[in-house]
C-alpha cells in the first residue's frame, strides 16, 4: 500500500534509521522558510479524534494496548504545536486564579494556535487516507523526514525569534526520543519503553528546569 504525501515508497531499498544524534543535529540546520497557513481544519469525520488515534484503530482493526502508547504519542507532539510558547509569569498568574479553565464562550486564548499544514492529513480527510499518512510519519524511511517538517512550526512558536533555543532544544529532544521509538519498534511501543525515554529526557534536560517560569510555590 503507497502511503500518501510520501513518494516511492516500495521502490527503493529502506535505508538504515539514522541516529537520534543525526536527526538533532540536521534539525538545527538553517533551511530556506516554508511558506506557512496555521488555518484550522475540520475534519470530515463526526469525531474529532483522528489525530490522536493510532494507525490500527484508524483501519478499524481490533484495538490493543500498543494502540493507546501510539495515541499519547500524537498527544505528546500535537501539544506543542497547539500553543504559542510558555505563558509570560503574569498570565501564568491570572491562568491560577481562574483555576486553568477557560470559560465556555470566551473565544480562543491568545496562546492557542491552529495546527500547522503538515498534520491536515492527520486531521481531515478519510480514516484510509489519515492512516497512510501516519503510517508513512511513522516508517523507518520517513521518519526522519516528518521530523524535519516539525522543526520550523515549532522553533515559530517556542523560540518567537529568540536567540535562546534551550526550551527548544528540550521540546525537540523529546519528540524526536519518542517518535523514533516506533519505526525502530515496528509501532509496538510497550509501556516500559516510552517510561524509558521519559525518563531519560527529564534526565538529560534537568539542569534546565530553571530556566522555565513556575511563579509558584506548590
């Protein structure tokens, strides 16, 4: 089965995976700007779980717990592309006294942000063509590619032209830990897998917790 947005995918032999070194380190190479339209999209199913739900489910074949690990991993990266950065302290502040709530009919907050254009085909469209997509993210021979496609939309929103990248930095090593996982695992991520790269994430990025504001004290 051709996977869409990917071409040639049964023509050529599948290269090695490179490493996860390789990746961060193409990742913050300049490249010429994409043009970029965050519209929203609607999603031309009567749910709007699509983008969350793993490649299986997606082709309606009996659910397993490796599709709930594959679901929070597109939880995990669609996170942070649904916000414009950190809050500044000040709005974190008015954020607690509403209790982290927004109320119904206030509008979208000024920190949510539309999706950008690469996830359109993980959001609209048919469960067929969602799940190609996905699984074309997710093959050893794409993977890397998808991971390229994130950088720019998330330095946009994380870096806001700053010349410090250490939020960044952070964010990028930890989708790319995550989502490398599942073409090197054949998309059977078991628990204890993606608890490792967590936990090796907070390890690697603990020295940087300070730079993030928390004007709390509990």
């Amino acid at each position: 089965m051709a996977a869409e947005g990917h071409p040639n995918m049964h023509n050529d032999p599948p290269p090695s995976l490179p490493t996860l070194q390789d990746i961060l380190a193409s990742l913050g190479q300049p490249r010429p700007p994409s043009p970029t339209n965050d519209k929203p999209y609607v999603a031309r199913s009567t749910s709007t779980a699509p983008p969350y739900m793993s490649i299986d489910v997606l082709r309606g074949k009996p659910h397993t717990y490796f599709d709930d690990i594959e679901s929070f991993l597109y939880v995990l990266v669609l996170f942070f592309f649904s916000y414009k950065g950190p809050l500044e302290e000040e709005a974190l502040k008015r954020a607690r006294v509403q209790g982290f709530v927004q109320s119904i009919g206030g509008g979208r907050l000024p920190h949510v942000t539309s999706w950008p254009d690469i996830f359109e085909s993980w959001a609209s469209g048919s469960f067929t063509g969602m799940s190609n997509r996905k699984f074309s993210d997710l093959s050893p021979r794409f993977a890397h590619l998808f991971l390229e496609e994130c950088y720019l939309p998330l330095r946009t929103r994380w870096a806001h032209g700053s010349d410090d990248l250490t939020i960044l930095r952070a964010i990028l090593k930890l989708i790319v830990f995550a989502w490398m996982l599942f073409p090197e695992n054949d998309r059977k991520v078991n628990h204890r897998q993606f608890g490792d790269v967590l936990r090796k994430w907070l390890k690697e990025c603990a020295d940087e917790e300070s730079r993030y504001v928390y004007p709390f004290d509990d």
